[in-house]
C-alpha cells in the first residue's frame, strides 16, 4: 500500500516520540501500563485497588515481589505528560473508603505515575517507573477505523445493524436512512439528523438489558467537547464500496466528516497514547453480557475481536520497532466476580478465556502473550450457605446501594442482604447456546430482578496496627503476569 505524505508524517512523529520515550527508558525503566474497558467495566476501581495495593502493602499473596518482601516502598510521583489529567486517586479512594461509595463515571483519559524501589532476586536495588494509563474502551475500538475507507466503515455499521439483535433497535434511523439521497446536493440538516438517529441506535445498543459491546465510532456516545462538532456529525449511508461520491453530494459530505473524525480523534490517540503502551489490561463486564442471552456474548467476543485487531494497527513501522517493542502482554480480566460465589470464579475465567479463544482465531493474533482473569479490584461481598427448602445454597453477602430495587423492597443503603448468585454452568459453551443458561441473581426469587443489584464497597476495619487492605478477588494474580516479571 502507498504510503500518503501525511502517513509519513505521522509515522515520523510517532518515532520521535518513541526515541524520546526510549532514551528516558535507558536511565529509568519504565512500563506503561494502559487499563481499558467499556463503559462502567470497572478502569477506575482496579487502578484504584491496585495503587492502594502496592503503596500500602495490599494482601497479595500471588503477587511475588511484594509478598517475598523484595519491594521496598512504591510512591506516585508526577506524572510525565503534561497534556494528559492526572488520574484522581486520593479522591476516588476517599468515596470508596470513607463513603463506601463508588467512583463517579470518568469519561476522558487519565495517568498517575507509581515509582517502586525493589530489590533484585540477585540482590540488588533497583527501581521499576510504572505509568498508567486510564483510557475508554470505546477509544479503542475507533483504531480499526483507521483501515476503513466511509464506505467500508458504512457497509459493516449497516450489516450489523440489521442483524436480528440490532435491527429493531435500528428502525427509526433505518427509516430515514432509506428516504435519502446519498448522490443529492449536500445538506447539513440531513447529516445532523442522520447522526442523532444513529447516535440514538447506539445508545440503545449500549443500554444495559442488551450489553452490546461493538458500537464505533466511540466519541458519539462520549463527545466531550466535540460535541456539535462537524467531526462528529456524520453517519453511515448506503453507499458501494467501490464507489466514488460525487462532488458537492450529502455522501461526499459525509465521507469528509468521516475522515475528519479519523484526523481530529483517532490518529491523536494513537500517536499520543496507544502506540506508547508497553501492556495492556482489558477489563470486561462479563457478567452483564451473560445477563443479557447469548446474543450479547457474540457481541462481546466480536469486541474482543475487534480489541485484539488493535493491536495490529501500526504494525510494520520498522522505525517503531526499532526503538520500541510492541505490546507484548494483554490480560483480559472479567470484573466484579465477586457477585458470584467462589465456587463460580473458575468457570467465569473459563468462560472468558473461551470467548478470548475464538477471539484470537478470528484476529490472528499478534505474538503478545494473553492470560485471562476473573477477578474483584474491591470484593463487595462475602460469602455464606443459605439454607432454602433444606436447600444449602452457596450465597453472598453484601449491603446493596441505597435506592436499589428488588422484589418490591428498596434498600437503605445500610441492610446487608444475602442472595443466592445462580451459578454459572460448567461447561462454558452452554452460555453461548441457550438463553437460560445464566439467570444470575434472577434466580433468588421468580420475579425479583436482582441481575444488577449493585453493592456498596466493603465496610473496612484495621485489624491489630496493621494498615487498611482493600479486599480484592485475584488482584494479584493480575499483578503478577502483567509487572511480576518486570520486579525479578
Ligand atoms: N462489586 C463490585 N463492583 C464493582 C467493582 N468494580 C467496579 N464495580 C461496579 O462497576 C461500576 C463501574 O466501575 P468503574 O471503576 O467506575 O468503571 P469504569 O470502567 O471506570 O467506568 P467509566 O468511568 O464510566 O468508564 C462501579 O460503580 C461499581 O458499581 C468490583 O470490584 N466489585
Ligand atoms: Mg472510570
């Protein structure tokens, strides 16, 4: 493929800023860590959990630097981009501690520095400079958008949408996509009200009954301050692939808006964020997919995809390579297992490690090493037999949120309820087969939804003198495959 005079410029901002990324590494290792996931899969609290973890000495056990006693201390110190906002820990730990409530919804990106004085397995000091790097999934998803012409990028956003799952979703803009014009004169209020409706189907796609994961381009549904903008006013329009629009045509409108999102969002983010990340750990609300039928399990695995696709884009830079390896190791970790009973956590990471499987097949992956995890950043509940009907069900014990509905009662905020979380079935392929196969919390009581009971963080009480330790559920297992070996 020809390489176009802007691709060329772009390729020589990226290497130079991989040099100076580099020669910074030789005096001070650094890993930048990029921590990713749709909206609400849990980026904030598990960067939170594991800050507090590692400077406060955090129960780790799997975690063999810091259980072996070879780190000495970690600390934050200012983080090295000046552009990017620092990412708010002390506030978020606060509501999570103090208020026992949950972080706000952070819509931008964000970056907090940890430094960790450790000592060598040889015995000598060392220090490991750990960037991380908050981002929205739905970011992430855009980047294969950088290999689609309008055209292609209209064809696939139209195919999907008339799936069986999606297509009722999709009516009203399909309505009025059908009455236009694409080779008529261009006109802005076409294009605004095209990019409402699509904007429309998107949000409903994402609504949590459906759980659908695959919904570029990301900054529709979070346009910060493009809002109204030009680059965020345009939709797909049932154009050929092959095809050419004609001069002053809505379709040659659309198409300029189209590559003006790519301009404006897309390069940016990889330039600037993507193609600095040395690990990356993809969080997934795999429960909320196993909620909603297999339906939005396909969806989920068609993002893991796309996510693993990602990690392609860019390739073949030689100067890239040179100064700067790729990505070499992706953990995938299912969040907030603790809305199961332990009993379950193996077969939740089988069952992501299966949609991973199927995933890598499709995207032909890339030489970094994936591992899977189910895991809690802050573990909400705990465990306990509940005895029905001389019944012992294997439950979980937790104070649901203030204003939570279930069977007709509402919550205090203060009542600790126990539920029975259903379980989920042993042989991860019936997930993607019957509707049924996962009732989740449904099951407690015929008609109560307890599906998204939401519970507060942990009520916390030092033990002796020791410091605080958020519960977690295999935190530290993600710790260990994503800096373990960085620490030897
Ligand atoms: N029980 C439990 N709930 C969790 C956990 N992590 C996240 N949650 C829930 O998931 C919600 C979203 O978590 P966040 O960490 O804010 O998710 P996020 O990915 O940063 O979300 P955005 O900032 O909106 O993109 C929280 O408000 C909690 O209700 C966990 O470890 N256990
Ligand atoms: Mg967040």
């Amino acid at each position: 493929m020809a390489l176009h005079f802007s691709d060329m410029v772009e390729e020589a901002r990226i290497s130079a800023r991989a040099l100076r990324d580099f020669s910074e590494g030789l005096f001070n290792p650094t890993l930048r860590l990029g921590i990713t996931g749709l909206s609400r899969a849990g980026k904030t609290v598990f960067i939170t959990a594991l800050i507090h973890g590692l400077t406060r000495g955090g129960r780790f056990p799997v975690f063999e630097p810091l259980s072996s006693g070879r780190i000495a201390r970690a600390h934050l110190e200012p983080q090295p981009d000046d552009a990017v906002p620092r990412f708010d820990y002390e506030r978020h730990l606060h509501t999570l501690i103090e208020q026992r409530a949950w972080p706000n919804s952070t819509v931008d990106i964000s970056e907090l520095r940890l430094v960790i004085d450790y000592q060598r397995t040889n015995g000598a000091e060392r220090t490991l400079t750990l960037d991380i790097v908050d981002y929205p999934g739905e970011w992430l998803l855009d980047l294969p958008l950088l290999n689609k012409s309008y055209e292609q990028w209209s064809n696939e956003s139209l195919t999907l949408s008339r799936g069986s799952a999606r297509s009722s979703l999709a009516a009203p803009w399909h309505g009025y996509l059908a009455g236009l014009d694409a080779e008529g004169p261009a006109d802005e209020q076409a294009a605004l009200t095209s990019a409402r409706l699509f904007t429309d189907y998107l949000r409903a796609c994402r609504d949590e009954r459906f759980a659908m994961s695959l919904l570029p381009p990301g900054r529709f549904l979070m346009p910060g301050n493009l809002a109204g903008s030009p680059a965020l006013t345009f939709a797909p329009l049932d154009v050929p692939e092959g095809g050419s629009a004609p001069d002053g045509s809505l379709w040659a409108m659309m198409r300029r808006r189209y590559q003006a999102y790519k301009d404006v969002v897309v390069r940016p983010f990889f330039r600037d964020h993507f193609a600095r990340l040395d690990r990356q750990v993809v969080l997934v609300d795999a429960l909320a997919a196993f909620n909603s039928g297999p339906n939005a399990l396909f969806d989920l695995e068609a993002a893991l995809a796309g996510i693993l696709d990602c990690f392609h884009v860019g390739r073949g830079n030689f100067l890239n390579a040179l100064f700067r390896p790729r990505i070499d190791r992706i953990l995938f970790a299912a969040t907030k297992a603790d809305h199961l009973h332990h009993s379950s956590h193996d077969r939740l990471e089988a069952v992501l490690r299966r949609a991973v499987a199927r995933a890598v097949m499709r995207a032909e992956v890339t030489g970094a090493t994936i591992d899977v995890v189910a895991l809690a950043a802050v573990r909400a509940t705990r465990e306990a037999q509940v005895t029905r009907d001389r019944e012992s069900l294997p439950s979980i014990l937790g104070t649901p949120m203030s204003g939570e509905k279930a069977d007709g009662e509402i919550f205090d905020g203060n009542t600790e309820v126990a539920t029975f979380p259903g379980e989920l079935p042993d042989d991860p392929q019936a997930l993607f087969e019957s509707e049924t196969a996962f009732r989740g919390l449904a099951h407690a009581q015929t008609d109560a939804d307890f599906r998204f009971l939401r519970f507060r963080p942990p009520r916390l009480t030092p033990e002796g003198g020791d410091p605080i330790a958020l519960p977690h559920i295999r935190l530290d297992r993600a710790l260990q495959f994503l800096i373990g070996d960085r620490l030897q």
